[in-house]
C-alpha cells in the first residue's frame, strides 16, 4: 500500500486570495469599483489615468487611402498567373485598376473610365472584366457597377469586411464566390501560406 498514488488535487498558492462572489449593488449611491475593491479585501480604491496613443494614417501614394490585399494573392497566386499567362497583363491591369478603385469591396466605373487610366481601347475592357467574374476574382452587380472578392482585397476595417463576406456569403451564388476562385487560381495548398 506504500506506493499508492491518490487522486490529483489542484494546490492554491499560499498567497493567493480566496475570491468571494461580489454581491449586487444595493442603491445608485454605490462606487462599484470601491464596492469590489472591499469585498476583494485589496484595499481603497486608487484612480488611474490612461494616455491613449493613436498611430498616425499610413502614408501611401494618392489621397484615396489604400486597399488590404492578400499578401498570398499577391506573392504566389498573381505573379504565377502573369509569368503563365493564366491572367494576362491586361486582367491583371485592370484587376489592380478595381482594387485601387474599392470602397468597402464595391466598384462604380465605366468601361471607358478604365481605359482612359490604362492607356487601352475602351473595347478591350468588357473581355478582361468578363474574365475576372469568371475567375470569381470580382462579380458584376449590374451595368459598371461590381464587387471585389473581399478575401482578395478589401478597403475598410475587418469588422465591416466580415460584414461584407457575410452579405456575399448569404446570397449562396452557384459561382461560390467569394470563397472559390476559379481552378486555375487555386495553386497552393493552405499549408505553404506563410
């Protein structure tokens, strides 16, 4: 019986304070804090002041403000595809052309608005759109109106590109998008991104 080993009981360290549950506050005229503070049995309660520093804006080129963008998409997936010819030079112009025109993942432009930035023939540019929304790298609202795959890029703060992919999301489009590119855009497995 000498080596019988009993069942584990986990040890409080001598200095640690036995917590009670706090009790409600009975009347508008209770300090909270001061209430907890003793029933904690940690003393008075002392006022501490905070300084709160806000980072300056990024400063980027242009006075739109800028857009997120995968750096997976932009290391391995669109580098491939140019140097493939998977998506050619003028998908991928007017690709970064929607990226940089974003407001919270939605796009308002014409055709001809592109091409004039691009130096390209206004003809050009329906193919190449057409194109994208195939890959499910953008999708088309309506006549120059479109949205960009959230997951791809985004302008905006996460909470409202979470929105955003759950307003796409409930929509169930049988393109799947935004959460399936085409195949051929698929290259990697989600274990080599780094």
């Amino acid at each position: 019986m000498g080596n019988e080993v009993g069942p584990l009981r986990a040890r409080r360290p001598a200095s640690a304070p036995v917590l009670k549950p706090v009790r409600p506050v009975e009347g508008p005229d209770h300090d909270l804090a001061e209430l907890i503070a003793s029933q904690l049995g940690h003393g008075p309660v002392h006022e501490v002041k905070t300084t709160v520093y806000r980072r300056p804006p990024h400063d980027m080129l242009g006075t739109d403000g800028y857009s997120l963008v995968s750096n997976y998409f932009l290391r391995r997936v669109l580098p491939y595809c140019l140097m493939h010819n998977i998506i050619s030079k003028l998908q991928g112009a007017v690709l970064s052309n929607i990226i940089g025109r974003q407001k919270k993942g939605r796009i308002s432009v014409t055709h001809a608005e592109i091409a004039k930035e691009l130096g390209v023939a206004r003809t050009s540019i329906g193919n190449a759109l057409d194109a994208l929304c195939r890959k499910n790298l953008i999708r088309k609202v309506r006549r120059s109106t479109y949205e960009l795959n959230p997951r791809v890029a985004y302008n905006g703060n996460g909470a409202e590109q979470r929105d955003f992919l759950a307003e796409l999301r409930s929509l169930e489009l049988e393109s799947r998008f935004p959460d399936e590119l085409a195949p051929e855009l698929t290259l990697f497995s989600r274990s080599e991104i780094s």
